[in-house]
C-alpha cells in the first residue's frame, strides 16, 4: 500500500473477498476480458472517430509500453486533466495497465488546485489538452512546471504542446510493439488491493481531498452499479458531463460499461439520436 494511504480494515477485506464482492481481479484485468468478448464491436464513439474493443485495446497498450519506457508506472500518480475524448480512454486504461494511478481532475481546474493535488500527491505526469473552451493548458502547464518538482512528464492531447511536453498523438503513432513485446505489460500488473485511482471530493469548502480507490473496491462499485442500473451488452452509454467525475466513471459510467461489455458513446455537440449497427 502506497505511504499514506490507509488499507481497508484486514476483516473487512476478508469478508468481501469470501462473499466475491471482490474478484482479485484488476481493473485493467477487466478490461482486457471484455476485450476478449467483444474484440469487433465498437468501444468507443468520439465525434467522427469510432474504434472497436480490438483497436482500443492495442493503443491501450501502445501506450503503456510508453509510459513504462518513461517510468510511469508501478504506483507513479498521473494527473488526468482531460475532456471527454479518446485519449482520456485510451490513457486512463494504460495507466490502470501498468500500475500508474490516475488521479481524477477537472478541465475547469486551474493552477490552485493542480498545483495543490500534484504536489500533495508527487505526480510524475500530467495528462492535459492543449486548449479547451479558449483556455491554454500549456501555458498553466508552463507556470506549474518548476514548482513540481515530482513531476518528469506533461502529455498533451492536441496538435500543439510546450517545450518539453509531449504530444499524445505522437506516442499512440509510434508502434513501440514492434520494438518491445506487450507481453512486458505483464510484469507490471499491480495487485488487486493496489491502489487504482485517486478520487476527489468536491471541494465545495476548499481545495479538493484526495480519495484513493482499489481495484477490488472499485471494480465492484462499478459492476454494482452497471448491475442496478440494468446495464447489458446492449446498452450505450453517453457522457455527458466531465468523464473524470466519479459518477460518469464508475457509477455505473465507463468502468460498469466495459465490465458488461458494450461501448462508450459520447458528442460533444447535440446531434441526431443514433445507434450502433
């Protein structure tokens, strides 16, 4: 357990384990099972573009090869700072893949509560779009930059990035598969009672507290949710709001969309109501 986090209580853990609430399974572990479910159908629909669980999951690991090469990894904290758009997706999964730990901010947060979470956290990376609603992340990125001194990494989903940064694009570009085998991706699974993702709350007093989930509890947040919600392979879901939240991420969101197996499905413009073939 990484320091400063408290473990959920031995007891506790032990009984959830013996009723299956937890699987021992991890959330890219999941993934990768509805992968094998549901290899041609589609993943994930963003504007134009449309991937199916096959294509998705070879960028997932494309890029985790990546960050592997670049030391996120094995308990790093990564900061998610992305809109609704594949890349959140594709890099969120990746992470979770290669035991980096997403923790979850906003697009509307701005250099008091990154500058906050990044350092209380020592992130080693920085997941940002390039400009979002005539909002320059490089430059906030820029201004942060020296005063993190845990942060090694700024990637950007864009066409443009900082001096530096790196462009998202450029990375899901490069087959580094063909130079290293995905199969190192298994030496880096964490373990089911790591800690996945950090969570925030709402900050409606102050700055943001961190939430720290495993991938045995949320898992089955997700798969809980997904169940009472009446989730099935049929089901699409539209995210409507910042994905990063916990409610469109887990409750059911994209994590009880994938463990049932369908697709995401997200505009970000009202469009004509449209369905999967």
């Amino acid at each position: 357990m990484l320091e400063g986090v408290v473990a959920w209580p031995p007891e506790l853990a032990r009984r959830y384990r013996e009723r299956s609430y937890w699987e021992g399974v991890t959330l890219g572990e999941a993934f990768d099972r509805s992968v094998t479910t549901n290899a041609e159908r589609v993943a994930v629909v963003d504007g134009p573009r449309r991937i199916t669980y096959r294509q998705l999951a070879g960028l997932v690991d494309r890029l985790g090869l990546h960050l592997a090469q670049r030391g996120i990894s094995g308990g790093r904290v990564a900061v998610f700072q992305l809109p609704n758009v594949l890349e959140f997706v594709i890099a969120y999964f990746a992470c979770l893949k290669v035991g980096a730990i997403p923790l979850t901010c906003l697009p509307a947060h701005r250099h008091a509560e990154i500058g906050y979470l990044a350092k209380f956290t020592d992130a080693a990376a920085w997941f940002v779009a390039a400009e979002l609603r005539g909002f320059d992340y490089i430059a906030m990125a820029e201004e942060l930059h020296d005063s993190l001194p845990a942060l090694r990494e700024i990637f950007v989903a864009g066409e443009r990035a900082g001096r530096g940064m790196t462009r998202i694009g450029d990375l899901l570009d490069d087959p580094i598969e063909a130079r290293i085998s995905a199969s190192a991706l298994e030496g880096l699974r964490p373990r089911p009672g790591d800690v996945a993702v950090f969570q925030l709350s709402g900050g409606t007093t102050g700055l943001p507290k961190v939430i720290p989930r495993t991938h045995d509890d949320y898992l089955y947040n997700s798969k809980a949710f997904a169940a009472a919600a009446s989730f099935d392979r049929e089901s699409v879901l539209l995210v409507s709001v910042p994905i990063a939240h916990n409610f469109p991420l887990a409750c059911p969101g994209v994590q009880g969309r994938y463990s049932s197996g369908r697709g995401w499905y997200w505009r970000r413009r009202p469009t004509r109501r449209r369905s999967f073939p």
